[in-house]
C-alpha cells in the first residue's frame, strides 16, 4: 500500500489519482515491512502517522486562514461591531467545510481565526488613527479590558461546537452512505 502524498490517504499500488483528493501520484513512497514509507527516489522517511499530522495540521491552519478571511470580511462591512461573533461563527463554518473533526485540530483553527483577526483588525484601527494624524486615548469600558478573556474562551467553545457538528455531519453521511 502507498500513501497520497498530498492527504495521506492510504491507497492501492496501482492507482494513478488519489481517490480522497484527486492527487496524480508518481509512485515514490512505498510501505516498507517495518511500517515506515520510504522515499524511493526522494530517501526521505516519513512514518504514516507523522503524514497524517503534517496533512492535518496543514488543513487546520488552511481552515483558519479562511476563517480570518470570513471574520475580517463580516468586520469590516459590518455597519456595527459586534465583538467575537464574527470569529466565532467564522470557526464552525471553516471548520464544517473542511472537516475538522478533532478538539486539537478545532483549537488550531480557531485560535489561527481569532488571533490573526483580532491582530489584523488592531493594526488596521490603529492605522487608521496614524493616518489621520489622531492620538491614542483609551475611552474603552470593563468589557474591552475582559474582551481578550471573553475572546479566548470563545474561540474554545467554537472549536468544541464545530466538532460536534462535524462528528454529526460525518455519523449522517455514515447512515446515507
């Protein structure tokens, strides 16, 4: 058996397209007796479970970047700022379409949303402020100095909602399919 070298996919030898992913496969990682994929042409070692990390942990961080493009997009053409939701829904949604099944790969997904939206939402308002020669004065109230808290606790429950939604999704089409 081989594995995609895209998905980590485990496959038939004489597949030329990964099933999972649609990925043309070049033949260059084979099971060895031992267990561990070796590089045919490449000499590189790569144990399949250490492929399966790698691919996750990569559509986790892919599922992210989406997801801070969601927040940012809601943000910014939002005519009022409505604090974590954006980020929030943002996580479920990304984590539902790319099938980010497990706790630890829904925290990576939605700690990636939530800090990189919040840094590039910080940086823009404070641009803004350069921009037009203003000064900084905090004029903020409890609920910005508790928002970080509040922000961070958000972000783990998405990550425990979208996986109980993916868990569901995956059970459904387990039952159709």
């Amino acid at each position: 058996m081989i594995f995609c070298p895209k998905c980590g996919t485990q496959i038939k030898e004489n597949v030329s397209f990964c099933p999972n992913c649609g990925e043309a496969l070049k033949k260059q990682l084979q099971l060895s007796p031992s267990g561990i994929n070796q590089g045919i042409s490449t000499g590189i070692e790569v144990s399949s479970k250490q492929a399966m990390l790698t691919t996750d942990l990569f559509r986790s961080l892919k599922a992210g970047v989406y997801g801070v493009l969601f927040s940012l997009s809601v943000n910014l053409f939002s005519p009022i700022y409505v604090y974590f939701l954006p980020s929030f829904l943002a996580v479920i949604l990304v984590m539902y379409l790319f099938r980010v099944g497990t706790l630890k790969d829904g925290l990576i997904t939605a700690y990636t949303t939530y800090i990189a939206s919040d840094s590039i939402l910080s940086t823009l308002g404070l641009a803004l402020l350069f921009s037009e020669n203003g000064s900084y004065v905090w004029g903020g109230t409890i609920w910005d100095v508790f928002l970080p808290i509040v922000n961070l606790l958000s972000a783990l429950i998405a990550a425990y909602v979208g996986v109980l939604i993916v868990r569901k999704r995956k059970s459904v089409k387990t039952i159709e399919g």
